[in-house]
C-alpha cells in the first residue's frame, strides 16, 4: 500500500476512535495527519483543491446535522467533525504549497 492509500485510512481509523474515546489531543493529531497528507501528496489538479477546500467547509454543516439521528447521531456528528479537520489541515498544506510556489516559481 502506498502513503497515499494509508494516510486517509489512518484519518478515518482515527477519527472513528476519537468518537468513543474522550482525550482532547485529537483534533490536533487530525491536523497534524491532514498537514502530513497535504504536503506529500500534493494536489496537482486544481479542481481536486476546489472540492478539498469546499469540502473543509461543508462537512461541519453537514456533521452538525446528523445530531439529530437517535442514538448514533452524536457519535457520527464527532466522525464527521473530525474528519472535516483532516480535510481542512490538507487544504491548508495545499494553499500553504501554492502560495509557495507563486512567490518561488521554480527555475525553469
């Protein structure tokens, strides 16, 4: 398996742990495995980084709305949340990479 495969595994594997165990570490380990994602796989495609980008902004919407399903509805609102951290610090690493890139063109 590649680290492109692995990386969104361990954010979802990670973000259905954060659910059921309390600790107040893990939207920073989130972050941190969307930061990781964000600068090695980086988005070539600009449509890609749209729906990146569009998709940190709307899953908290979405996962907020799924509270009022009974009994699992929080739970799934928590996954939702957390996954939408992943998704944001990836769309960070992408925006901090093309600014990058716009101020330090690469030699051609």
């Amino acid at each position: 398996m590649s680290f492109n495969r692995i990386t969104p595994a361990l954010a979802i594997l990670v973000a259905i742990v954060s659910a059921f165990v309390a600790l107040e570490w893990w939207p920073l380990i989130l972050l941190l495995i969307g930061l990781v994602f964000g600068f090695v796989a980086q988005e070539k495609d600009p449509v890609t980084g749209v729906l990146v980008i569009v998709t940190a902004i709307a899953l908290p919407t979405i996962a907020d709305s799924l509270n009022a399903i009974p009994m699992i509805g929080a739970h799934l609102d928590t996954i939702f949340t957390h996954l939408a951290i992943v998704i944001g610090g990836h769309a960070i690493a992408n925006l901090v990479l093309n600014l990058k890139n716009r101020i330090m063109p690469a030699e051609a």
